[in-house]
C-alpha cells in the first residue's frame, strides 16, 4: 500500500513538472531565438532536458516499486539509482554542450559579431527562476516524503535551470549595456553548475549502490533504541547498508545465556520489530542473539 502511494505521488509530480518543462523550454527557445541570446538558447536546451530526465524518472519509479519476485528477492529498489544515474550523464552530456557553445563563440568568434541580446530574452530568464525554483520546491518537498533518490535528482535538476536562468540574466543584461561577451561567459558558468549537479547526482546514486553504510546519526539512533529493549544485556554488531533508498539492517545482541530459546527469540523479534517501526526506511532487520555470561563479563 505505502508502495502504490509512493508511486502515485511520484508520478503525479513527474507529470505536473514534464508539462510545465515543455512548454517552459520552447518559451525559452523560442525567446532566445527572438531575442537574438545565445545563453538562454542555451539555457532553453536544459530545460529540455528536464524533460527527458523527468521520463527517466517515471520510468525508474515504476521499475523500483515492483514487488519482490522469485528472481528478485530483495526487490527492485536499486532500478531507481540507475535512473537517477542516467539523470547525471544527461546533466552532465548537457553541460558540456553548452559549455562548448560557449568557448566557441568568447574563442573563435569576432566579439563585434555577437549580437546583442534584446528585452524578451531577460524576460524569458526572469520567468525562468520564478517557475524552475517553484518547481524545485514541489519536487524535493514530495522526493523527502517518500524519499525518492530519482525525484530527488530530479528536483535539482529544476534546481540547476533555476541557477542557469540566473547565469543567463546576468550575461543577457550585461550584453544588453553593451558588453556582449557576457552572453557566452554565461553560458559557460552555467555549464559549470549543471556539471557539479551532475556529479552530486552521481555520487548520491553509486553510494547506494556499492552498500555504504546509512549515515552515523541514524546509525547512532539505531544503537541506541537496540540498547533501551528489555532483555537486551549488550549490542555487539549493528551493520547498516543501503540498497537503493531502504536501509538493511544486520544486528548482533547478547542475552542471558540461561534464557530458554523462545525467550531469546521473543528478545530479537522485539528489537526487529521496534527498528522497522522507528526507521521506516529501514526494509529488513536481521537480529542475531549471543549468549551473555555474567561470569564472562
């Protein structure tokens, strides 16, 4: 059920922010175009690739919410850091792009040649920030309610438009007092940032990849709750380790070693059950019992 609730909120967020994308970057393109500015032509390219970013996402959320299966035991969950990977390459395929568009234009073109940019351009960028940052927000509000890695890449995505149409208004108002190499130096900036959101995005998704461990506070809370159950004589072990956006959990405890077995196992099955109860990110909790020995200790 939590799984279906998930996937819809992601879903209905993806949809809402793939129409605005749409009709936002040919807005761009078409004012770019008009307003004779190679930065938000640029800049409109992006926003188009939110587009094809924001499928991916789709995608990888259906795919991570399938149920687990004979051939996939331990679920689906990691399909969706693959998604938020592909979202990296096409930052980061992006960002080249128009970084290239760039040094062309400040390198191997007469500064005199550049047009200077006109009034629907600066417009175009300034209802850019507006509805590239409302989109951020709407975005990584619903990707921290069902902690979504895709959605998370993606709301930074929007995230990064919002700062490239920042870099875009900068260069296209200097060009427009007359210093028209800023155009292209805005390009390139903007390159820059969609190049360090790629690598963030990339990052993020190969940790939870490769089973790192969750971070140390949530670890830390973890222990502690173990600690405070009854019957629990000491923590000896707790692993944790990400698998897409849930967390595996493998813990070793100590308890009288004169208690019988089913009141060992009533002792770990309390501990598994009140860690997936506190941690709802938490998918599995292993809980293994060693006898503790007073005369040992």
């Amino acid at each position: 059920m939590e799984n279906t609730s998930s996937k819809q909120l992601a879903m209905k967020i993806s949809v809402v922010t793939l129409v605005g994308n749409i009709i936002l970057s040919t807005f761009k393109f078409i004012a770019g175009i008009i307003g004779k500015s190679g930065a938000m032509i640029s800049d409109a390219v992006h926003s188009a690739s939110d587009v094809f970013s924001t499928i991916i996402v789709m995608i990888g959320v259906t795919l991570s919410n399938r149920k687990s299966d004979s051939g996939h035991q331990y679920g689906h969950e990691r399909l969706e850091c693959v998604a938020a990977m592909l979202l990296a390459v096409i930052l980061a395929v992006t960002g080249v792009g128009i970084g290239y568009s760039g040094v062309q234009k400040i390198f191997f073109e007469n500064s005199e040649s550049l047009a200077a940019p006109t009034g629907i351009a600066l417009a175009a960028a300034i209802i850019s920030i507006v509805v590239k940052e409302a989109m951020y927000w709407y975005t990584i509000i619903g990707a921290k309610k069902i902690n979504s890695s895709s959605l998370k890449a993606d709301a930074w995505h929007h995230r990064s438009d919002a700062l490239s149409s920042i870099g875009s208004f900068a260069g296209i108002l200097g060009a427009m007092c007359g210093i028209k190499i800023l155009d292209p130096i805005a390009s390139i900036i903007i390159c820059l940032m969609i190049l360090k959101a790629g690598f963030d995005i990339l990052k993020d998704a190969l940790d939870k990849m490769v089973d790192k461990s969750c971070d140390k506070e949530t670890s830390a809370r973890m222990a502690t709750l173990v600690r405070e159950q009854e019957g629990v004589m000491s923590l000896d072990m707790i692993k944790t380790r990400l698998f897409g956006d849930k967390i595996y959990v493998d813990i070793e405890i100590s308890a009288d070693e004169n208690l019988t077995l089913k009141d060992s196992h009533k002792i770990a099955e309390n501990v598994h059950n009140n860690i997936e109860n506190e941690f709802p990110t938490v998918k599995h909790c292993m809980v293994h019992v060693n006898p503790y020995s007073k005369q040992a200790s």
